[in-house]
C-alpha cells in the first residue's frame, strides 16, 4: 500500500501510472529504494534533461550533477534510502543537461509503495529563475550597503514605534553612538525634549503613509550636546508589499546651515529655545521670539542693545571673559550667569556659543537653569540636614556622657546626705538630668542612631508621647481625645517606629482639619478568628490583637484615594506640603510588626484608620523592668574602661559602692595590657563603645583572644544601634547606655554575672 496518504489507495497498473506522471508539470524519477537506480521517469524529465527514456535508465544520478557540484553517489543513496524510511527528503542541487548546460533543481524524495514494492518518487522542480534573482538580491544588498555605509548621511530603519532596526556606520560620526549602540533603542531616547512633540507627528504621518516626509529638529549628541539635523523619511511595505510595517530615515547635519541668514527666521520662529545672535563687540543682532515667554522681553527690546546690559552685575567680568574667548574662535564655549527677567528678578541661564568667524558674528544657544539649580540647593539642603544629623547624634552621645557623670555624682550623693534640703536639691538635679536625657534619646533619633527593636512596648504610654507633641504643636481649634480601653495595652515591636507611626496618622489627621475637629485615639482588645484573618488583605494569624483606632472629623476620602493611600510616592496634597512617604512608611511599619491596617473614610464624614497588632501579655520593661528587678548582691572584680575620666570616676563610684572591686582603664590599648596580665582575676569587663585610638568593639575582639571565655557590658551614650548590636552578637552580655542610673548598672552587672542557664 503507498505509503502517502494523498497516493491512491489501491496498487498502480501501468497506463493510469503513466498518464499521471506525464501530466505533471514537474519531472519526475522512480528510484529503486536500495541501489538508486533509476526504474522510470516522466515525459517532463525528458525534456528538462535532453535525455532519451533509454539513456536515463542508465545513468546514475550523480551523473546528472553539473560539474564542481556536491553530490556524491553515497550522499545520493543516503537519501533515498531515508526517504524509502518514510522520511521524506528536500534538498537544492545544480544539475547538468544533456548539452552541458548547469541549471539549479529543487529535489522532494518521497516513499512511493507499488504492488507491494518500496520505490521511491523523485519530484524534481528547475529553479535556476529563483536562484538567479536570490543572487541579484544578495548583490544588490551588498550594493546597498556599501553605498550606506559610506555616504556621508546617517542611514537608518525603524520599526512603527521609532525603534532602531539598523543604522550606518555615519552614525558615530554624527552622534558619537556606534550603530550596535542605537539599534534596539527608541529613537525617541535621542531628541531634544522640546522637539519630541513634532517628531512623533513626523513618525505617525510617515507610518500612515505619506510617501515622503522631512523634518528638522534636534539629537543628543554622546557627549552631551545638541545636533541640529534634517531627516526626510518614508514608509517601507511589508513583505506583501502593502501596510508600511518600518520607516526608512536618511538623516543629515545641517548645523552649519542653522545660523545661515535664509534659516533663521523659520528656526528663530519655531524652536522653543533660546536663540542669540551677537556681534563680536556685544551687540545683539537677533533673537528667537522665544525669549519673551522665558524672560519677558520682546525681540524688540533686546536686539541692539549690548547683552551686558542684561547680565547681573557681579556675573559682568566672567561674561565678557567668555565672550571675548569666542570672539576670537574659540568653540563651544559654555558657562553660566545670572540673567535679568522683565520683572526685575534674574533668571540663570546656561550659554552654549559658537563664533562665525566670516561673519564676525557669535551664536549661542541658552538654556533657562533656574529650576535645576533650585533642585541642586534642595540636594544640597538634604546633605546638610544628613550633616546635622551625624552633628546631633555626635553632640548626643558626648551630652549623654557629661549626663552620666552628672546623674551619678548626684545619685551617689544622695545616698550620703541625710539634710531634706540638700536631698530635696540633689532629687532636683536628678530630675533635670533625666529630662535631659529625653532631650538627647530624641536627638538621636533624629540622627537614626537607632535600629529596629524587639521589646516589650506599652502602647497607651507611646500614645500619651503623640498625644504631649500634638497638644504643644496643633491648632487649639483640633481636640484631642483619647479612649484607652486596652488591657493589656502591650505588644512587641520597636517603641520608636510605632510612635512615628502613630504620629505620623495624627499629622495627617491634623491636615485633613484645616479649620478644627476631634482627632480622638481609641485602644481596645480584638479577637480575630479564621475566618476575620481570611477577610482582611493581609496574612495575619489567628489571636489576640491590640486594636489602635485614629479618629479624625475631617474632610475625608473618596473611595479612588483611598486605593492608592498606602502606595509609596502617593499624596494629594499640594506641591511641597508633603512626599507621600507618611502613610507608606506607616504601612511599612505594620506590616514589620506583623499586623493590619485598615482605612475608613467618606467624603466630608472624616476618616478612621484602625491598626491590629498582636498582642503581647509579657512583663513590662525597660524602667519599671528595672525598678522590678533586685540584683543578686556578690562582690566581682571589674575592669571600667572609658576614656572620659568624669564618667569613669563616676562608674567607679557607683560600682565599689555597689561592693566591687574597680580597676581602671582610659583606653582601649591600655585596657588590652591590663587584661592580659589580670584576666584570671577579672570577673567582668565594663567597655566603652566610642574611644580614640581602639574602639571598644575592636578591644573586645583582642581581650577575647586573652580569654574565649570573658564576661562584658558595652556602654555608649548613643542609643543601640547596629554597632553596638554587631558587637553583642559576638558575645558581649549586655548594653547599657549612658547616662545610667546606680539601680539600672547594678541590674546590667548582676546579670552579666549570673550563670546561663543551659539550653
């Protein structure tokens, strides 16, 4: 049975066989499957080769292969054998005629069973016409390119969208981009921005199918400057020759034309910068209309009049120092001054000019600066508020240890004195010194000498915070109340972000209140089930959470707000009144605390904005964990190293009255040979973060090598922060930071020294 379905069904008896193949148009061979040879061809092979129908049962088919052609006899029965597989064969091959003539051939091999015998059909197909237009193609390609890459225009293709398909060698030359570099780039990415608007039209019109079209605009050059060019551009058909499916673009240089006297007014009309024309002895000869609309003055009342007369007067010698420097043919000169606007005010402008030097004449073209330069003096206000903030944090830490010694003199004191006045004095001294102390942990803060925490945090004291900042801050006219029914009122996080958190919804609260209201602060304890933690856009689990609800009477939000509230970079109000980072660093911080936050608001009803974090029962911290805890009292022998001799004294007092023994150190070399020599007689080491010389992490590490198994307590007056942290994962016990109270060091000792338990 054949073995192609499209053959007849049934075995072929000779005369409707021979019909068939002597009327198709292409020539035909039936090979035998193993050796190859020839059983049979049609009518049309007869004529194709010039060969009678006995002289072709004799040949073999690599005789019919034109002489120098690839086509041995092996590769010949490799290929029909494969086709007598079942795998049909298709290949090209320059054949030979009878008379000698060579021509191309496309052959098909097929399987072909006949009464029960595998043959195989050779359909073979002249296609020396085809191959004969491929190569004028291919010449005409190579023709092509050699013309585009030598003419002195930039060649290029875009696709519909202005994106580089190719582009000529020219282009370097022109833009300083190497063609590998403009291909796969927008065009786009290369125009002056005041020029795009034109050129898009430009694109749409040639994409729509007007067959030619020219346009004059600017290209950034690589290193920066501006290229004026003229490119005429015209649709190229798809391959069916119908929808212009790319542009061709031949683009010239004509900035030696710009300036030339028949250009100018088209150019000088119609740009949308800033254009000058002057006499080499300071004249203005012309300017473009466009300097009315930048700085007020009509082409009338500038051209004239030498353009000094414009120039601020402290920016008079630069200007004419430049100006002379192209006077006398030196090009692309650019720099900057101060220029007069109609009002009154100065404008900075950013010159660029060139001399013509047959002429006599200078051109610039100027750029209106002011608003860049604004920008770079808001950088520059960002990099002093960073200044400030590492001068704070540097003026906090050295307070906080004049405050160590200030508050320990005084404790010390008042543990000796039994006069009520006296007690009464140092208590106020105490007071004053811990109010200080505030005052330097909220300069820290601003310095960011702090990282994120894990404690124990009473949200109902961190709220009373805002709520003190708030009552010395905001109109008289916003009432603040507070609803505080939370027990516990405890979570775990970072004291410091929640309070800005919560700040940062009452600001925003005040805001929504131009003209007063009740900004009201609510707690309570929720319970959320599996099914309320399904219902929320957040992953939160089950338990416990301590509701924070933010109240406003405000003037609200419409729903298309509120979808973008939390999203980074988003704010409605004006210009310079805010950043929209408030509310994402609020979303940020809840979600850092594993918690929920939820809007509720309308239009002209005000806004509530509830916060669920999960609740914490454990015991309180910080001072009253303090207060709380009572100290083992044993006698230990300490090393004190600080390099501030008050502070050090002063922790030497508080510790020998706590019943150590003391010794001394003021740096952190000096510590390292004491510890060398005394570290089996040294129970805990008291080190100093911030010395000159070797820092306390650093002294650490080398006392360590002394003894793996030595007992220390970091002291800073900065805050915990990432340092400090490092310092502690590498085995420090504990931190204590100054200035600190004789009951908060005795707790930090006692618990340096107190054995881990085993895990």
């Amino acid at each position: 049975m054949p073995a192609n379905r499209d053959e007849p069904n049934g075995p072929l008896n000779p005369r409707p066989y021979r019909e068939m193949l002597d009327a198709t148009s292409d020539a035909i061979f039936l090979h035998d499957a193993e050796t190859g040879q020839i059983l049979d061809v049609n009518q049309t092979m007869l004529d194709m080769y010039g060969y009678t129908r006995e002289e072709l049962m004799h040949l073999k088919p690599e005789d019919l292969t034109a002489s120098g052609a690839a086509y041995p006899a092996e590769q010949a029965i490799r290929l029909i054998r494969e086709a007598a597989k079942g795998k049909p064969q298709r290949f090209e091959w320059e054949a030979r005629r009878r008379n000698g003539d060579a021509f191309w051939v496309e052959v098909i091999l097929r399987r072909l069973e006949v009464d029960g015998h595998v043959r195989v059909l050779a359909s073979v197909r002249d296609i020396t016409s085809h191959k004969t237009a491929e190569k004028a193609r291919c010449r005409a390609e190579e023709l092509y390119r050699l013309i585009a890459e030598n003419v002195t225009d930039m060649i290029s293709v875009h696709d519909r969208e202005g994106v580089y398909l190719y582009a000529s060698p020219f282009a370097q030359k022109l833009l300083g981009y190497t063609p590998e570099e403009l291909i796969g780039r927008s065009a786009f990415d290369f125009i002056h921005p005041d020029d795009r608007s034109a050129t898009e039209d430009h694109r749409s019109g040639t994409v729509a199918g007007q067959s030619r079209s020219t346009i004059r605009y600017r290209l950034a050059h690589k290193n920066g400057s501006a290229v004026w060019v003229e490119t005429n551009s015209r649709p190229l058909p798809d391959a069916k020759g119908e929808v212009p499916d790319r542009i061709l673009a031949v683009t010239r240089d004509i900035r030696e034309r710009v300036f030339a006297a028949e250009e100018q007014s088209r150019f000088f009309a119609l740009s949308a910068a800033l254009f000058m024309i002057a006499d080499t002895d300071g004249t203005i000869r012309r300017v473009n209309p466009a300097w009315e609309k930048a700085l007020g003055y009509t082409p009338e009342e500038m051209e004239g009049r030498p353009y000094l007369d414009f120039v601020h007067p402290d920016d008079l010698e630069k200007t004419t120092e430049e100006a002379r420097g192209c006077a006398k043919g030196i090009e692309t000169r650019v720099f900057s001054n101060r220029y007069r606007h109609k009002d009154g005010s100065y404008r900075i402008l950013s010159w660029t000019s060139n001399p013509i030097p047959d002429k006599g004449l200078i051109y610039a073209l100027t750029i209106d600066i002011t608003e860049h330069r604004k920008l770079e003096q808001r950088l520059r206000q960002i990099e002093k508020m960073g200044a400030i903030g590492q001068l704070a944090g540097g003026v906090a830490h050295d307070f906080n240890n004049q405050l160590a010694a200030i508050q320990g003199y005084a404790e010390l004191l008042n543990d000796r004195i039994n006069d009520p006045v006296l007690k009464r004095y140092i208590e106020s001294v105490l007071v004053a010194s811990r109010r200080s102390a505030d005052l330097t942990r909220q300069l820290l803060a601003f310095a960011r000498k702090g990282q994120y925490q894990s404690l124990v945090v009473d949200v109902h004291d961190i709220i009373h915070e805002v709520v003190e900042v708030l009552e010395r801050s905001i109109d008289k006219r916003i009432h603040i109340k507070q609803h505080l029914d939370a027990s516990p009122p405890t979570v775990r996080g970072d004291p410091s972000q929640l309070q800005n958190a919560l700040l940062n919804l009452a600001l925003n609260a005040r805001d929504a209140m131009p003209s007063g209201g009740d900004l009201t602060f609510t707690t309570d304890i929720r319970q959320m089930s599996e099914q309320d933690c399904r219902n929320l856009p957040y992953e939160i689990s089950p338990g416990s959470y301590l509701q924070i609800l933010v109240k406003d009477t405000g003037v609200g939000m419409d729903s298309e707000v509120q979808q973008h509230l939390f999203e980074p970079f988003f704010t409605t109000k004006k210009q310079g009144k805010g950043t929209g980072m408030g509310l994402a660093a609020v979303y940020g911080t809840v979600k850092n605390h594993r918690g929920a936050i939820n809007v509720f608001s309308q239009t002209g009803k005000g806004t509530s904005i509830e916060i669920l974090l999960p609740l914490c029962e454990a015991a309180a911290t910080g001072d009253e964990a303090d207060a709380s805890h009572e100290p083992e009292q044993r006698s230990a022998r300490v090393l004190l190293v600080d390099d501030e001799q008050m502070v050090r004294e002063m922790a030497a007092e508080m510790l020998r009255a706590l019943g150590h023994q003391v010794a001394t150190c003021s740096d952190g070399i000096e510590a390292v040979e004491y510890y060398r020599e005394h570290w089996k007689q040294t129970d805990l080491v008291i080190l100093d973060m911030v010395m000159p010389g070797r820092s306390g992490h650093d002294t650490f590490l080398d006392m360590r090598r002394v003894n793996p198994g030595i007992k220390a307590l970091l002291s800073s007056g900065y805050s915990l922060d990432s340092e400090a942290q490092k310092i502690l994962n590498q085995g420090v016990l504990g931190f204590v930071q100054k200035p600190y109270s004789m009951k908060q060091l005795s707790a930090k000792v006692s618990d340096a020294l107190t054995p881990s338990e085993a895990t």
